[in-house]
C-alpha cells in the first residue's frame, strides 16, 4: 500500500531532526528510533541528501550542521589561551608507563602538544583523533593506538560500532575528554557517537580529566554523558564554578 506523502514528508522531517540534535546517526539507529525498516530510512536519507539537507555517509548520515561546524584548524585558533592553560592544567597528570586515552577536541590536542614537550616517557596513548595520532606519532617512548571508524571530516574524529568495539579493549589509567557542556547534573555532548565512545571510555578508565572552556560551564546539549563521581575532576578556566558540581 502506497503511503500517503504527507506521513513520508512527516516522516523525513522528523530524521532530519534527529540528525540535527545529534549530528551523525548509522541507518540501523534511525530504524530503531523510529521503528521503520532500513530500506525506508535509505530512501528518507537519499531524499533529503538530495535535498542538501544532510550528508550520506557509508551507513548513515551528518547533519547539515557537519558543514557549518568549523574546522578542526579554525577551531585551533580560538581561545588558545584558555586552551593552552586547561593542558597544562592536565599535564601535571600524566606519569610515565600510564596508558592514556586522549578524545579529540582542540583543548585536548594542545594536552598532546605538552606531553611531547615534557618528558613523560613511556606512555600509550589511545585515540580516535587522527590530528592527536598524527601529532604524538613521532614522539621517542610514546606508543600511539589509532583506533579505526568513519571519519568525520570537520571535527577530524573517527567515530562508529568499529570505534567504541576497540575502544573497550583497553583499561586506561588516565582519561583526558572533552566535552559541550558541564552543568550540576554532569557531562552532555551532542554527537551521539563520539558520546557513545565517550561512555565506553568512562566504563574503563580509573580517572578522567574534564577539560573544557569556561564558555561550557552551566550549560547542557542533547545528549547526556554522565552524571558525576568521584573519578571526574574537572579542569576549566573558569573563575566562577558555582554553575557547575565537581569532584
């Protein structure tokens, strides 16, 4: 039976928001959200690909916000200060033969520009961010684990089932991971698979180091990571903390 198009554009505009809220879903999470089979969410997505209201990735899509969100390299340059500060913050951290997982972001990236500036040797140091991997791969006594995935171009990440799968097989003494918004209830970030990587992260490291910007503080995204715990501690450059609960 031939569906009425006013349920197929009601349909559509619903996974283009669901995209929108968290940037990059897989078909087989679209059919599961809203109950349809793959062969439907395919048609929805080419549609609006079409539609240039998204971009078709192998098994999924972004949202159309993948190409308004800057650069890995434009976003390198904003707040460095600040930046340069939470790493050096969360340096002081890091003790050589620790195995060290480091989530993308460019606050976490200036944390990988300081360990091959102090000599904290050996480390490991495990991450789905190709510009950390590309940074400490030359580093004497740093052994560097890429894990695999898709690549999302503008956040310069790797993400999907590939990457969370590798990333519970290791236990880290040390987690550094940035995030879009720390308020009193915990963690939020808004790409469902960097968040999902995120947890399986948490599951399996002793402490974590929440680096994020005082632009952060108080605020929340769609998606909510984790509440807080005593292997949390947060590393901001905010004066005010009052908006926030750390350990």
């Amino acid at each position: 039976m031939r569906v009425p198009i006013e349920i197929v554009r009601a349909r559509r505009e619903r996974v283009a928001r669901l995209l929108r809220e968290n940037r990059y879903l897989g078909v087989r999470d679209l059919c599961a959200r809203l109950d349809i089979s793959e062969a439907t969410a395919r048609r929805d997505l080419a549609a609006l690909a079409e539609a240039k209201r998204i971009t078709r990735t192998h098994g999924g899509a972004l949202a159309d916000f993948n190409l308004r969100f800057p650069s890995f390299q434009q976003r390198l340059t904003l707040a460095a200060a600040g930046k340069r500060w939470i790493a050096e913050e969360a340096v002081v951290q890091v003790r050589a033969g620790m195995t060290v997982y480091l989530d993308a972001g460019t606050t976490i990236y200036m944390l990988a520009r300081l360990l091959l500036e102090r000599d904290i040797r050996p480390l490991t140091v495990v991450t789905a961010s190709l510009p950390v991997a590309d940074l400490l791969a030359d580093g004497d006594g740093i052994k560097v684990i890429l894990v695999g995935g898709e690549f999302l171009r503008r956040q310069s990440v790797l993400v999907g089932k590939t990457t969370w799968r590798t990333l519970g097989g290791f236990a880290y003494d040390l987690a550094a991971m940035s995030v879009e918004g720390v308020n009193a209830a915990g963690l939020w970030n808004t790409q469902a698979e960097i968040t999902r990587a995120q947890r399986t992260v948490l599951r399996r490291a002793r402490r974590v180091l929440v680096c994020v910007d005082a632009a952060k503080l108080g605020r929340s995204a769609p998606i909510f990571l984790a509440k807080w715990s005593d292997r949390l501690t947060l590393i901001t450059d905010a004066a005010d903390r009052s908006l926030v609960k750390s350990s």
